[in-house]
C-alpha cells in the first residue's frame, strides 16, 4: 500500500524506454521480483526478452503502434495521463477511474545520443534524428509528480535505486524522489542547450548572441575557491569535453580553483605568442603565471633555454608559478625543474624519463596539453544580478603597426613589437612589458601591471628589469595594453634609458605624446587595438 503521508510509495507498474541499454536487466529482473509490472517500448523490450524478461508492450498503453520510424512511441494521453495525474487527489482520481488511466509509478529511460552526434560532428539530417522528443517530455513529467513518481535516466542511479526500494519494501522515499527529479531536470536543461548550442553553431553566424550553459551533470566541486572560506566548482560547457576543464593531471593533486585560473593564463599566452611569425626562428616558447599575470616570458631554440629565460625574467615571482610549454618536457627540462618549487606544468607530452624526475615531486601537477589546440571561446563573468558575456580577445597576432615618430622604429625590433604587444595583452591593465632579444631568443625582462595608472606601471617594469640584471634599457622595447594618456609617461620612459615603445595609440592627446617622443628622439609605433584585462 502507498503511504502519501509517510511519503512511500509503493512501485507496482515501471515504464522502460532506453537507447543505452546498460544495467535494465538487472534492474527489470529485481523489479519483477517484486511483483512490478514492466512496460517497454520497442527496442527495449525486445532487448529485454532476449534475456528472458516479459514486458507489456506500450503500444497497449499508447493504442497506437510505433511510427514514422520511431519518431513516434510514448507521445500519448494515456502515458501523460498516467504519468501526471495526482494519486491523492479527488478530482484527479475520479477522472483516471473513469478514463480507465492506470498509474505508472516508475520510469526508466535516457536520451538519444545527441551530444555524442553533436561532437563527431555529424551530418546535419543524422543529428537531427537524434533529437529526442518523447523522452524528455516523459522524464519532465515523472520528475514534476515527483510526489507519486520516481524517474531515473541514467544507469548510473539503479544501484541507488535498488538500495532504497529495498530499504522499504518495494517502496521509493520522498527523499530520493526529490532528488531523482533534480537529477532529472538538470539532465534535461543540460540535453536541451547542447542542442541549441549545436545548432546554433551550424545555423547562427558569429552576430547573434550566444547560447550559454554550464553542465550542472558535469560540474566538479574543488577543494576550495580563492580563499579555503569558499566554496568553488568547475563546470564544463554543455557540448564539448575538452581544454583545461576536463584535463586530469598525469601525477600530483586535483587542481585548485587557482591553478585552473594561472593555468589558464598561462597557456593562453602562449598559445598567441605561438601565432607569431617569429615562432619560426624561436620555436620553444615557455610561459610563467603567478596570480593570473604573466612574469615570465621567452621564445627560444629549445624548451631548456627558454624554461631559462623565461624564469629569470622575475625569479622570486616564479616561485610557486604554473609553467607552460609549447613542445615536450624532456630529462634536460626536467632536471632543471626539479629543484624549483612549481605548481603545475603544462606541456604536450612529457618524456617517460621526465615523469620519473618529477614523481619525487608528489604534489606537482603535470598536465598534458598543447596550446595550440586552444580555441576561440565566449569569455563570461558575473555580476550583481546577471552575468557580462563578451568575445575573447582573439586575433591571428598579424599587428600592424605605424611608425609615428620622427625616429624610425629599428628593423631588428620589430620581432619585439610582436612579442611586446602579445605579452603586454596577458597582463592586468595598465600593463607594461620590457622585452629584450638576443641573436637565440626572446624574452620579457621587465613586467609591471595592475597599476591604478600606466606611470606605475612603467617604473614597476623598468625596477624589475634593472633588478634582473638589464642596467641599460636602451635596447629593450616597451610594450603597453593602452594608450599613454599624456607626455610624462613618454619622459619617464627617458628617464630610465627606454628608446623604442610601442603603444595603440587613440589617446585625444596623440600628438603630445609623439611630440614628446621627437624631442627626447625616442621612436614610436601605434597598434591600434587595445588589449585590456581587468
């Protein structure tokens, strides 16, 4: 007997409709067991009968038979009805008596593969079938009757299921309904945006506003979030399991909050400075992140010597940092790591030689990622009572750059533009970069960010690179995100010995500024792109 004010409900009738078959066997023979009456429909219970497992078919329930190639199986008022109406009730009882409505008090079904058609990239009529209509419109029913109904939609909730009809006798709490029905509703939110997302990758150009979810299905709680205070969870999107958010380390602990920020940064630097036509004759590209900014930076012949260069661009700021590199970690790299205190690296592969170096290392990450698979994505924050959405700031990193001053931009500096400008982009606004090169390699000597105005950021960069060693900036090439607002920041750059900068430009006091620049025979180049990061 149901007991609706102790919240059991007893299951005598399940409705099984599956595409992925694992586990409803077991789960139908237990059921049997215990004298419930299986329903299923075509592909099911057929599966279900070559195991020996009688069911009635739905077409007994529907009144009709399966048609249009399946497109049309559960979609019917006897289902609904049985699925919908309210066991405690007046009203709702008398009308299922009168209509001869039976109660269902279990549903067993999953989705069409949607998801797995959307990320092989299916032929567009192939996805299109795998839409599934009938199932989500019986889960959100057995999930909203919640009350009288429980729903599962995953092999991964029989063995929870089974617990607890065990625990009761045949009977299902009102506890593991509720919970079924969440589950329920978020599969179903989850399945319906990657549809739109697929599609509107297909049919939508690149203008229209886009489709936004987050997996709650996929979402994986973290030990913590930017303080130990917080609670933190990393979502995956709704389409593609790819990227940083679902990489697991080769060795080492989970990834924090932190990390997945740094490791971030870390890999999209040099992701663009790999797009640069110099990466041709400065292959090895190393990049180093500390709280999201980057302080170390260098292209070079091989992954050692830019590791080197990189890291001595601000050693005590390396301390603790996350590290990415464009080619294999080999036993050279590796031992030179291994008496730095790192928290991740990221690197495409990692020798089998390297591993056993850095497994002494027991809280060191390894992720095996290339950043040159990174892609343009939709970059989203929140606010008070919404969320700000914006493209990435993505660009082939082609720059084109006018030289505006009297004093001509030196040929042999224009790699450092290059390299500038797209280290500058991956600091926090204002940024400054002081890059340097050498007849082998690249790198940022001098890096000063996060400043509340671009002044400070110039002499943060110029004490930095003068504290690295580089006592005479006159061949370094100052690289800024934003205009220079006036002419002080053009003398400060004077002042301690910088010759070449390059800037946006846009500023409505331009013609200051490079008035500045002539008198001092400083020389300058415009961007005309800003890259800002707040």
């Amino acid at each position: 007997m149901n007991n609706l004010t102790s919240g059991l409900v007893e299951i005598k009738r399940a409705l099984f409709s599956v595409s992925d078959k694992e586990g409803i066997v077991r789960l139908a023979s237990i059921l049997q067991q215990y004298g419930v009456e299986i329903i299923a429909s075509g592909g099911t219970a057929e599966h279900l009968k070559a195991e020996g497992i009688e069911s009635t078919p739905l077409e007994t329930i529907t009144g009709n038979p399966e048609a249009f190639g399946g497109r049309m199986k559960s979609i019917s008022f006897s289902v609904a009805s049985a699925l919908l109406y309210r066991r405690d009730h007046e009203g709702d009882l008398a009308e299922a008596f009168e209509l001869g409505v039976l109660p269902i008090d279990l549903v067993v079904c999953n989705l069409y593969p949607f998801l797995d058609y959307a990320k092989r990239l299916a032929a567009e009529y192939e996805l299109i079938e795998k839409i599934d209509i009938g199932g989500p419109t019986m889960i959100r029913a057995a999930a909203k009757n919640y009350r009288y109904l429980t729903v599962l939609n995953s092999s991964q909730e029989y063995e929870e299921f089974l617990e607890n009809i065990q625990t009761h006798d045949g009977r299902t709490d009102l506890a593991f309904r509720k919970k079924c029905s969440l589950r329920s509703f978020k599969m179903i939110a989850d399945y319906d945006s990657a549809i739109a997302i697929a599609l509107q990758r297909r049919w939508e150009n690149e203008e229209a506003s886009p489709v936004i979810h987050f997996s709650s299905q996929r979402a994986k709680k973290l030990r913590y979030g930017e303080n130990p205070h917080q609670r933190a969870f990393c979502y995956a999107n709704s389409l593609d399991e790819i990227g940083l958010a679902a990489a697991r380390p080769l060795q080492g602990k989970e990834l924090s909050y932190n990390n997945l920020l740094d490791a971030d940064a870390a890999i999209r630097c040099n992701h663009d400075l790999l797009q640069l036509e110099s990466s041709v004759d400065f292959p090895a590209v190393a990049t180093i992140v500390k709280h999201q900014n980057t302080c170390g930076a260098a292209m070079g012949q091989n992954a050692k010597m830019a590791l080197e260069l990189a890291w001595s661009g601000d050693p005590i700021s390396s301390f603790g940092s996350i590290i990415c590199l464009n080619s294999a970690i080999e036993e050279a790299s590796a031992l030179w790591l291994s008496d730095k205190f790192i928290e991740v690296i990221i690197a495409p592969s990692f020798s089998t030689k390297a591993q056993a170096i850095f497994s002494s290392k027991k809280n060191l990450r390894l992720l095996q990622l290339d950043p040159l698979q990174l892609k343009k994505e939709i970059v989203s924050r929140s606010i008070w009572g919404g969320q700000l959405v914006q493209e990435d700031d993505w660009e082939d990193c082609k720059h084109e750059f006018t030289n505006v001053t009297t004093q001509k931009f030196s040929n042999d500096k224009m790699v450092l533009a290059d390299f500038g400008t797209v280290v500058a982009k991956h600091l926090k606004s204002n940024a400054i970069a002081l890059v340097k090169k050498s007849k082998q390699e690249v790198a940022l000597v001098g890096a000063g960010m996060g400043n509340p105005n671009r002044l400070l950021s110039i002499k943060q960069a110029a004490e930095k690179a003068r504290e690295n060693g580089h006592s005479n900036l006159s061949e370094v090439v100052l690289a800024s995100d934003g205009f220079f607002p006036f002419a002080d920041n053009v003398k400060l750059c004077a002042q301690w010995g910088i010759r070449s900068i390059v800037q946006p430009g846009g500023s409505i006091k331009d013609q200051e500024v490079i008035a500045a620049c002539n008198e001092l025979g400083l020389s300058m180049l415009f961007t005309k792109r800003r890259h800002f990061r707040h």
